[in-house]
C-alpha cells in the first residue's frame, strides 16, 4: 500500500494526521496514525522506528515516544541493537516510552515451542533496557502476544509486543496500565495502553435509544410497563412508572437487541482465556475464532439493515463514524485531572469527586459570601437613594 493510499485510509477512519515510513518492495512499512486533538511533534521516522515527543501539559512535561519494529533477521539483530544502545536522543531525566514489535525476547517464559533459546538470546533486549534504565509494567491478557498459526507440535508462541518505560514515566503516570486483547484475526495481539486505567467502572447511564421506535414491540413494552398500579402522589407515580418502563426497556433491548453484541463479548473473553491459560490448545482456538468471525458478520449485516431503513430520512447509517462522535463525545466530557484551590493536580476519581463536593458545599453555604459586595457593585442603578428612602417610609408617612 501507498503511502498516499494509507494516508487516505486512516483518514476516513478519523485519523487525520499521520506519519509513515515506506515498505521495501512487499515487506517492512510503519504508519503511524493520531486525531486532531493530540499533538505529536515527529522528531523521525526511520526503517525499523518512529520517534515523536508530546507535552504533558499537567506536569508540563515533554514525553518522548519511540515507535519500534525491531529487526526480525537473526543474523542483522546484533548490529541493530547495538545502534539502538548507542543512540543519544532518549534522554535520561524526561518521562520516555518504547512501544512495538521489538522482534526478540527478554527471557526464556516468553516462548512456548519451536527451538530452544539461551542467554545469548535475550542479551540484546536486555542490553537495551539496561542502558536507558527502562523496565515493563503491568499488564492484563495473554502473556504470549505472537503465533506462527500452525498446529501442534509445530506451533510457536511468543512474546515479542512489549511497552517499556522509565521510572519517570511511570511516576508521571501511576495509572497506567497495558492490555493484550486476544488474538482473533491477526497472529499477533493488538496492545492497549491506558494512561488513566481504573479498575472499577462507573454505571452506565439510561439512554433511550432512537432504532427502538422501529420496532413494533417497543410501544407495548412501554405500555404494558406504563400502566402498573401504583399508589402515591401524582409526583411519585409518575416516578415509580418511569422506574418500570426502563426496566423494562432495558431487559427487552438485551433479549431483542443486545444478544450479538453479548455473544461478541463472551466469545473475545473466552477466547482471551483461552490465549492466557492454555495457549496450545489451537482446536479450540480456531473454533472461537470461526464463531467470531460469524458473529462479526452478522454484527455487519444488522448495521447495514439499519442504515437502509432510514437512509432517506436521516441520512446514511455509517456505523464508524457514529462511534467515532460516541468516543470524541466521551472524551470530550470526561475529566481525567483537576486543580483543587490549593492549586494541588488530582488524578484520582473520588478526590476529583470530593473536590467537586467540597467547593459545591463551600458555594452554596449559609455562610455570607466576600464576593457578594463586588457583585453588587458592578449592578445598574435602577432607584436613586431617594426613592429607596420614599419606599422605606410607614406607609402613613408616604401618604
């Protein structure tokens, strides 16, 4: 693929800005691929790397990102690791993180199958790590991020997708945290980083959703919810029924709705399973991905049965682009980071909760207010002392 035609593509899927490094002939090739809103500065973009850096505007400081594909030649690995020990534009006093596919393994519970490694195997990636002080954090999911897709006793696994950091990074960022989502259609696992991981989720609001009124069922789900006898003030009535109808609502979108999106989840999470706890066992493996597959199919087919139905009215259905606005939405409303009024960063959820508790309580106080006199000040005039003097009389006086 081009680099015009990648450029193209990541652009239709809401990437706008991209970096890209050429293949040679069929082989090798690196893109690089943001939205608008983060601002990368590309320092460059060689064969087996891309380098950018961005500032962190909370701890206002500059992060420095290396994007790598390690050598994957055995014999062309020792000189390029050692041109990667050498460089000097990882600097040692500033948060820095190298993700990718570094091609080698850091020690021998990093591979399952094919040849036997030793020492003389890990020294590269070891070398490396030692020299910029850079070490791996935490991670959920499969150990084993690579498969050579083959069958037992032929069957190769292992770790080869890594993110390391420095002890910097990791103290600018005590929240972050890699995930290794299964392998389902690719011999590798894709890798997420987050840099604001937390382990409980909040509860997901009540959304009514617009395809409901396109089914026929709705109107009686809501109905037969709607007409509960139920005992109280006109007030508290209509609280119970609404109480019933998005139950209601809620356990009829998972029966009618919700059940390939459900079936996905489960699938992806026993398959992950599956990568984590017994990695040899490819009958089954094919089995999940096969039942994936078809699930996504049918994921398809039900989104573009949607957009035909309302294309005329509302405009193309285009699934991605809605889940784009979703996310931008998402992100957009949350907060990861406040200053408090004693000009102290918080990170944490309840002390961002708390914080907001706190200044509502101090806000709306019974306590008089010192601002109140500036607000006071800065209000139009609309009666003159006089007539406020007038108004202030007995009314036998004004008389």
């Amino acid at each position: 693929m081009g680099k015009d035609m990648a450029a193209r593509k990541l652009k239709n899927m809401g990437f706008p800005c991209t970096c890209n490094v050429p293949s040679v002939g069929r082989s090798g090739g690196l893109v690089l691929a943001w939205e608008k809103e983060i601002h990368l500065n590309v320092v460059s973009s060689i064969l087996r790397g891309i380098y950018v850096t961005s500032t962190d505007i909370i701890h206002s400081k500059t992060f420095h990102i290396h994007f790598v594909y390690g050598e994957p030649n055995s014999t062309l690995k020792p000189p390029f690791w050692e041109q990667q020990c050498q460089q000097t534009t990882a600097p040692i006093d500033e948060p820095v993180f190298v993700i990718g596919d570094f091609n080698t393994l850091l020690g021998t519970e990093d591979k399952n199958g094919g040849l036997e490694v030793n020492d003389s195997d890990f020294e590269h990636l070891r070398n490396f790590c030692s020299t910029f002080n850079l070490h791996d954090p935490r991670f959920y999911g499969p150990r084993i991020t690579w498969s050579n897709m083959q069958q037992v006793p032929d069957l190769i696994l292992e770790r080869l997708d890594r993110c390391f950091l420095n002890q910097i990074a990791e103290d600018l960022c005590p929240k972050l945290c890699v995930i290794n989502p299964p392998r389902d259609s690719s011999d590798h696992c894709p890798m997420h980083i987050g840099f604001n991981y937390e382990e409980t989720c909040m509860p997901k609001p009540f959304h009514f959703m617009a395809m409901w009124i396109e089914d026929p069922t709705c109107r009686d789900i809501i109905a037969n919810f709607w007409s509960v006898n139920v005992i109280g003030s006109p007030a508290y009535k209509l609280k119970a029924k609404l109480l019933s109808a998005k139950k209601g609502l809620r356990d009829w979108n998972k029966s009618s709705f919700g059940n390939i999106q459900t079936d996905i989840s489960t699938i992806r999470k026993d398959l992950l399973e599956l990568q984590i706890f017994d990695p040899t066992d490819s009958i089954t493996t094919a089995r999940l991905k096969t039942r994936l597959e078809y699930l996504y199919t049918l994921e398809e087919f039900y989104w573009k049965d949607k957009s035909r139905e309302v294309w005329l009215i509302e405009g193309d259905r285009n699934t991605p682009y809605f889940h784009r606005v979703t996310l931008f939405r998402r992100k957009r409303n949350a907060i990861s980071w406040i200053k408090d009024s004693s000009n102290a960063i918080l990170t944490d959820r309840d002390s961002i909760g708390n914080s907001f508790l706190d200044y509502s309580k101090n806000l709306y106080s019974s306590q008089p207010q010192q601002f109140q006199d500036e607000i006071f000040n800065d209000l139009p005039v609309k009666f003159s002392a006089e007539d406020n003097d007038t108004l202030n009389l007995p009314s036998l006086l004004r008389k």
